[in-house]
C-alpha cells in the first residue's frame, strides 16, 4: 500500500473513531461552558481568546443544531487535518515514511487525537494554527528556502501564529522560540523588513484580546496570573501531575519516543537538516521546561504543553524512520511501538466510553451529601437524565400554583453550564449565573443579555451533589423564603452514582 492510501486509511478510521467517541458521552464541563461563549461572541472572554466561540458558531450552524456531535465537530475536523499537516510537515523535513509514522504517533496521541481532536476546547483551533505555523517557520529556516519563499513565509507565519494566539494565548510561544532561534542561529533576518511585517500582521490580529482587556481592567490576566505566577514554597504534587499528566496526555509510548529522539538529536544521529532540528528544539522545550518550572510554585494542566510536544513527534518520526531503515525489517522494534502507541489510545478511549456510561455507581465519593464528589467521569455522564426528572418537579409547582417561575440558577460555571445547556435552555427557562466573579466567569457577561430577575420574582436552584452548593449560604438575603430541595437520584447501571437537588427560592429581594 502507497503511503499517500496509508495515510488516507489512517485519518479515516481515527475521524470515524472519534465521531463515535463524540457521539457516546456528553459534552465535558469544559466544553458546555465554551458553548456558552458561543451565545454571545465577544473579542475575547474571561479565560481564553475568541476562536472556539467562532468554530462552535460554524459548525452547529449559528447555533441551531447543538448535539454533542456538532458541537465538537470542528475539533473532529480539525483532528483530521493535523494529521496530514504533520505528515506533509514531516515529509518534507524528511520523507514519506517519516510523514506516516508522524501521522500515526499524532493519532496515538491523547491530547491530539482525543483532547484537542474529540473535545471543543481552545486547544483544538490553537493546535490546527500551530501546526501551520510550524511549517512556514520551517521553510523560513530550510536552507533551500529562496528570499522569495522566505519572505512569503515570514507573512504567512505572521498571519497564522496570530490566529494561533487568538485560539489559546500560548500560542505567543511560536513567537518566542522564534525569537530565540533568530537571536542564536539566524540574525541575518533581524534586517528583513518581511520579519516586522509578520509581527505587524500577529500585532492586529491580537489586538482585540488587547482591546478588550483594555476595557474589562486587564481582568482576564490579573485572574490568570493568580493561577500560574509563583508563589512561596515547593509543591512536589503540582509537579508530579504536571510531569505525569505530560506523559500520560501524549501516550507513554510517544513520550518514550520522543525521550530516545532527543538523546539521538543530542548525539546527531537524525539525518535532518540542523537549523530544522534547532528551530523545533526551540519551538518545544521552552514551553514544556517553563510549564515544569511553574508547576513546582503553582498548579498548572498538562495539556498545556500539549504542542510542543506535537512539534517534539516530528524529530521522533524522523529518528524512527532512520531506525527502520538501519534494520530493514517489516516488523521492525520501533514499527511495533509506533502501532503500539495507537492500540493504547484506542483501549484508552474504549474504556472511558465505557466507565462513563455503565460504571456501577461512582467511583468517587459514596455518601448521600456528596455522592459522585471527584468522579471526573460525571461530566459526561447523562445530564439529559436531570431535565425530565425537574421538567416533573415544575408542573407539579405549577399545578399546585406555587410558582411560575421561569428562571433558573446557580452560582458557579461548573455545574451552571450543563444545567443551563441540560435543563434550562431545552425548557425554555432563563438561566443566570449569580455568584462571585472567580466562580461565574463568563456568565458576567452573559447574564447582561438574559432576562433579568426582578423584586419578587422566585427562582429555582439548581446543585448536584458532586458539586455542592448551599444556598442558603449564597442567597440568605437575597430571598424571603428558600424550601426545603426537592431531590432527584440518579443512578448508572443500577447503583446511586448522584444527586440533583432543586430549591425554589421565592421573593426575589434585589440584594
């Protein structure tokens, strides 16, 4: 079989696995909460950049189809295109076997393949722009590159490492390994007026994160600032989740893989052209040792340097490619991990579909206040489940003539955006997020454009028992009157795995 029908079964069967994924477990909280910018698009919202409101926007069609499988679909999409880019990538650094063996470990890859290619995260548009903007940075430092192509490049990467950065901001590190490749190997180009034109081009593309934070108090980096800026003593488990989390998000096999392939780039021993092999260097490690520095001081998430380790399997398929060639066998050491490495994350994603759906109960914690606490599988387990069940609690309030409210509440984002998406939003209810900043987020914002509560009005609230929430705590003086909750149980595969509890709370006081 001819690389280029290798290639094409390849991003087959991975986009048909994956839309199967997609449409076996509900939309993670992540997810249902960046559903929510989509609402109302903004130049950029409180956590992240505007690029994933804009592709939810594209693929659920404006909004009007919002099933699991379109809301992710643009990460399904896009999941498939980044698996040809870096086998073009790779190819053209290398060869073609070094493009599908690049293409496979991509797949292999849990943060590629699941996260940023199953999820709809920031992540899954910043992946796609990052990898473009690779390949122009490649032909820029290529030594075949002609002034023309180079110049032509300069403007591309300028266009594209924009785009990156209005997905996830860590996309300024496109530039700042640049910079530092220049800076060491290259500073002929400090002289090309192209190189100030592509940062123009990055500078305007920005400028509405810049322009909004102008105008919100630079809110979104004195909240992010607080999660990731260094703080007193040493935190060993931030560093340990950071540096297993690493490994386990790009697959242990790949991360082995990648290990071997720097120890070969150190010993020179990968046939590709040196100023390629520094620029990738440059691209990746920084990211992924900062991220490891930060994570002893201060939490951090591994998938956060999710693509610099993407760019780090360029360098592993070449080195592989090289080492199948030295052997010469069909079934070579290396070939067999490369499979290897997509078995795993196939067993990986079997099996999670099937904790979610049919675990017996919760394999968090079992006590009836807390039932389902730090089961991170019910995120995506059944929340359609809960609008049914309230939907039964409301007609009998409205019967019985105890209300006829039509406003929900909560006062995190977390659980609030699946039971605004889940429960109020197909009921017709108005949902809003009343509660501190740090805890309602973008809804802000958002509640500005909803419909607003006012003096007298009642209003259900709506907890769950994984994650708990008082309100007679939160809204004591804001109501005459909080009842007694009403509770809905769920369980999964017959044993109690959570609770839903509804408060009517009645007289809104304006406080």
């Amino acid at each position: 079989m001819q690389e280029k029908q290798q290639l094409v079964l390849i991003i087959t069967i991975a986009t048909f696995v994956r839309c199967i994924i997609a449409l076996s477990i509900g939309l993670g909280n992540d997810e249902v909460y960046y559903l929510t910018y989509a609402q109302h698009l903004q130049w950029n919202y409180f956590d992240h950049p505007p690029m994933v409101a804009l592709l939810i926007r594209l693929t659920t069609f404006n909004l009007h189809f919002t099933n699991e499988l379109f809301v992710r679909l643009g990460a399904i999409i896009f999941g498939a295109i980044n698996t040809y880019l870096i086998y073009d990538i790779c190819k053209g650094i290398k060869n073609k076997k070094a493009g599908i063996i690049a293409s496979l470990l991509y797949t292999g890859s849990l943060y590629s393949s699941i996260i940023a290619g199953v999820f709809i995260l920031p992540d899954s548009p910043q992946l796609f722009f990052w990898l473009i903007s690779v390949y122009f940075l490649i032909q820029i430092v290529s030594e075949q590159a002609n002034q023309t192509k180079i110049n032509y490049s300069l403007i591309s990467f300028g266009l594209f490492s924009g785009l990156c950065i209005m997905s996830k901001i860590h996309g300024v590190f496109l530039w700042g390994g640049f910079g530092l490749y220049i800076l060491c190997y290259k500073r002929d180009l400090l002289k090309n007026g192209y190189l100030y034109l592509g940062l123009v081009i990055t500078l305007l593309l920005i400028s509405p994160i810049l322009i909004w934070n102008v105008e919100n108090h630079f809110i979104t980096y004195t909240y992010h600032s607080q999660r990731v800026t260094i703080s007193r003593g040493i935190n060993p488990s931030s560093f340990f989740r950071e540096f297993l989390g690493g490994v386990f998000y790009n697959n242990p096999i790949n991360y082995f893989l990648i290990l071997i392939s720097l120890i070969a780039v150190w010993k020179n021993k990968i046939d590709v052209e040196k100023s390629i092999k520094r620029l990738l260097l440059f691209l990746s490690l920084p990211l992924i040792t900062l991220l490891l520095i930060l994570s002893l001081f201060r939490d951090t998430l591994p998938h956060w340097s999710g693509p610099a380790f993407v760019t780090l399997l360029t360098l592993a398929s070449c080195h592989i490619s090289d080492e199948i060639e030295k052997v010469k066998k069909t079934n070579s050491r290396m070939k067999k991990l490369v499979y290897s490495s997509c078995i795993l994350i196939l067993t990986i994603a079997l099996s999670g579909i099937l904790i979610i759906n049919f675990y017996p109960g919760t394999i968090g914690k079992k006590d009836e206040k807390s039932l389902g606490k730090k089961d991170f599988t019910l995120d995506m387990y059944d929340w359609k489940f809960f609008k049914t069940e309230f939907k039964k609690i409301r007609d009998k309030d409205l019967q019985s003539g105890l209300t006829k409210t039509t406003f929900i509440l909560n006062n995190k984002w977390f659980p609030g955006a699946h039971i605004d998406n889940y429960i109020a939003q197909p009921l017709g209810f108005d949902f809003i997020a009343l509660g501190k900043l740090e805890d309602i987020h973008t809804y802000a914002w958002l509640n500005a454009y909803r419909k607003q509560l006012k003096i007298g009005d009642d209003a259900y609230f709506i907890t769950v028992s994984n994650s708990f929430s008082d309100p007679k705590e939160l809204y004591l003086k804001s109501f005459n009157k909080i009842n007694t909750p009403v509770v809905i149980k769920q369980f999964r595969n017959k044993k109690p795995t959570r609770n839903m509890l509804v408060y009517l709370l009645q007289n809104y006081t304006g406080e």
